[in-house]
C-alpha cells in the first residue's frame, strides 16, 4: 500500500476538491451558458439560427431609420454605379457627374481613394456629431455580433471542430443525423439541440416538416416510455 506521504498540497487538503480547483475548472471550462456552465449548441453554432445577431440587426435598422442618412444612401448608390461601370470602365477615366465627390478620375481606383471614400468618411463624421446617442447604440449592437462570432469561434476551437475538415454530400453524416432527430427532439431546453434545428429547418418544404415531426416524434417517444 502506498500514500499521499510526501505530497502536502493533496494530502493536507481541507476537503475532497478544493475550492482553488473548482473555481479553476469553472472559469477555464464551464464557460457555457447553460446551467452549471455547461455548453447549449448556441455556443457553437448560434449565429446561425439568429441568436444575438437576428435582434440586433433588426436593433441596427431601427436605429438608422431613426437618422437622415439620405445623403450617405446616395453616395453609397454613387459607388455601386461607378462599380458597375456607369461613370467609365475601371481603367479610367472615371466621370462621376454629381454629389460630393464629382469629378473626372484617371481610374476607378483613383475614383474611390481620392474622391468616393473621403467623401463618405465626411458624411459618416457629420452623422456621428449630429447623432452621438444614435452611433453609441450602433456601435454596442455591432460589438455584440463581434463577441458572439468570437464566442462560438472560440468554442469550436475548444471542441475540436474544424469546418475544413467536413467532407461536402457525406451519406454516412446524412444517415446518421436522420437517425439521430428522435434523440436530438427530446433535447427541448432553451438552446438545446431540439431549439436549434427547428429555428434552422425550413417549415415551407416538405424535407423541413419531416425533420421538425421527427422531433416531435421523439419527444412523444418519451412521454409514452414514462406512462
């Protein structure tokens, strides 16, 4: 038989796991947002099924229909037409014939570095002058977007997830994400599997239905294996 002799910091310890430890294991890995820290699919694929970014962009149209932003509009369709060729071919020269940055440019480029870009950042300065609450509110929401796609990013590192790596029309994950809905379906808390899927599958086909009544039917399957 052998002991902890030799070995203070284990053997001397107050209780089964300290609370060093657990505030270790907390802060390093129970990071999710589930009960206990625990990670809800959210954590790593949350964007696409709206979560942060689907309110806050309908927060960021809200916000600039509250501001006259007509002018910044109009230059913006000053840039998509020179874009598309309407002023001149990219070569040059390049006539824009009104609006603040009118002129005759050598080249497209030039087009844009001399006269497009510099006239947009004037307009958005004014903006930001004219609607400081405004643009403090836009720049919250944007962040929010940032931190959720660095969030989840963060995560899919964590666990191993490499996009890359995912072969395009694989059968066998197709199988078996089919063979799992029953099981995914009975996950129903809030963020959990069962929420994902039925955000992202589409209700107007006839594939959509068929995977959101497999998670209805998994769900059943557990209601009746309880009565």
């Amino acid at each position: 038989m052998e002991t902890l002799k030799g070995l203070p910091l284990v053997e001397n310890v107050a209780k089964a796991v300290p609370d060093a430890v657990t505030s270790y294991y907390q802060t390093t890995f129970a990071t999710g947002t589930g009960e206990f820290g625990t990670f809800r699919i959210q954590a790593f694929l949350g964007t696409s099924a709206g979560i942060i970014s689907k309110q806050t962009m309908l927060n960021v149209v809200a916000v600039i229909n509250s501001m006259n932003v007509s002018a910044l509009t109009s230059l913006y369709n000053t840039m998509l037409l020179t874009v598309q060729g309407t002023y001149g071919a990219a070569a040059g020269p390049v006539t824009i014939p009104s609006g603040p940055a009118a002129g005759v440019y050598a080249t497209g480029d030039l087009a844009f570095t001399s006269g497009l870009i510099p006239a947009a950042n004037t307009i958005i300065s004014t903006l930001i002058a004219t609607y400081p609450l405004q643009t403090n509110s836009l720049n919250r929401q944007f962040t929010n977007i940032c931190n959720q796609y660095t969030y989840e990013y963060t995560n899919q590192v964590r666990a191993g997830v490499d996009f890359t790596e995912l072969v395009s029309g694989s059968q066998n994950a197709t199988f078996s994400f089919m063979s799992s809905l029953a099981t995914i379906g009975q996950d129903s808390m809030r963020g959990g599997q069962a929420n994902y899927i039925n955000v992202v599958a589409n209700p107007e086909i006839q594939s959509g239905q068929a995977v959101i009544g497999a998670l209805r039917e998994g769900r059943n399957i557990l209601l009746m294996d309880k009565a």
